[in-house]
C-alpha cells in the first residue's frame, strides 16, 4: 500500500473538522502513524499576529521536558576556553577562523544548530547569505549568541528547539516521536503552548490562539480545541 493510500485510509478513521481535545489528539495521532519509521510529531499553531509587523514576530526557543527524539548537530563558532567548553558538552563542530572560512568556501553546513560568541560574530556574520536562509545563523533572540556556550550546547543537545512565526503567522514545533509515550507527548506540546502564550505581543489583537493541529510526518492534521482554557484544564489532569 502506497503512503498515499496510507494517508487517504487515515484521513476515513477520524472526523477531519471536529476540534479534539489535546490527550485525544495524541491518541489519535500515535494511532494514525502508519510509516515503517518512528515519525516526528509536530505541532502546528496559527497564532492572532501579524507578522508584517516587528514587534507580532514571535520567535525564541524553548527546552523540552522530553526532547525531541532528535539527534541535533551543534556547530560551535568559538575560540579558547568557549570552544573547549562546546567540545566538552558534545558540540559536533567547533571552530572560529577556520570554520567560517569552511562554510564560505566549500558550502559545509551538515549542522543543524549554530551557536556563537559575541566576539564570533562580526566573522559569522559574513555568512548571512548562507546561513540566514536556512535558519543557521545564530540570533541573540534565541540563546544561540552567547558566552554560556556549556548550558547552550547541552540544551540543544538535549532538545531544545526553535521557534518563530512564518508569513501568515504560524509556528511548527516538533515535540517528539510517535513512539514517545502519550504522557510524554502531552507535557512536550503544554510547554510549546505555555511558552508561546508567554511570548504573546502586547499589540496582538483580538484572539491569539486562532487553530491547533497536531499531526505526525506522514499522518493526517488532528486539530485541537484552540480554546486556552480547556488546554489547561487537560495540562492541570495530565500532571495530577
């Protein structure tokens, strides 16, 4: 059976309208997976902001209880006792100079995070054309400029992940695997909408949370009761 007609058989075992609560979403999902792989499971939220604007752009970064799943490649831009410090924590690749200089002539970028010193970054920044379009460069807004270059390395090792609106105001965040139990799951997606309502801009109008879906790599979308209330009240039963 194709993954299109896997997709399709999905799409028939569930009412594609109706808004799930969150702990049913994650059954349904983990259900739903039908790939050979472990699938990522992602949640997607389109949030009442209009990014044209500077101050609606919502983007950071956030730890996850249970991480990810993921095997994240760190690149370090350091030197001295910060790029020691990067090694010691499991950094894939550290460099200064010479990294910059790597990326710039020969298009290495097998990494999936990069992380800088201030003092790096008048070098990184060179790289902005490379790096900016692939979301590699490292942002102050996200931690990923920094001097604590141990506690940013073993974050990110460990799952912390990115976030930050596109266009039309929507954020994808993986929280997970689809063999990551349903507890696990629960508490990674509560952290995502607890940071993003903490991140909320003061000049958002109107409703914030406007949809919430949740879906695995190759399933179907489960959408969720966006409503903030019931999410709590489930985020308040899950850890009781």
């Amino acid at each position: 059976m194709g993954q299109g007609k896997r997709y399709s058989a999905a799409t028939q075992r569930f009412d594609g309208q109706q808004l799930y609560s969150l702990a049913d979403a994650v059954h349904l999902v983990k259900e739903l997976a039908s790939a050979r792989f472990d699938e990522t499971v992602e949640l997607a939220v389109r949030l009442g902001v209009d990014p044209r604007h500077a101050d609606q752009i919502v983007r950071g970064s956030l730890s996850l209880p249970f991480g990810t799943g993921r095997t994240v490649r760190v690149a370090v831009f350091a030197a001295g006792e910060a790029a020691a410090e990067a090694r010691e924590e499991g950094a894939d690749i550290v460099g200064a100079d010479d990294l910059v200089k790597r990326i710039a002539s020969e298009g290495f970028l097998e990494f999936d995070v990069a992380i800088a010193t201030p003092d790096m970054m008048v070098q990184v920044g060179s790289l902005g054309r490379v790096l900016g379009p692939r979301g590699l460069m490292p942002n102050p807004k996200v931690g990923t400029v920094t001097f604590d270059i141990a506690r940013t390395v073993r974050e990110y090792k460990a799952g912390r992940v990115e976030y930050r609106t596109d266009k039309v105001g929507n954020v994808h965040v993986p929280i997970g695997r689809v063999s990551f139990s349903t507890d696990q799951l629960l508490a990674n997606a509560s952290s995502v909408v607890d940071e993003l309502e903490r991140v909320k801009p003061a000049s958002a109008k109107g409703r914030y949370l406007r949809s919430v879906t949740l879906s695995s790599t190759m399933g179907p979308g489960v959408k969720i009761d966006p409503h903030l209330n019931r999410i709590q009240e489930e985020r308040l039963s899950a850890s009781a």
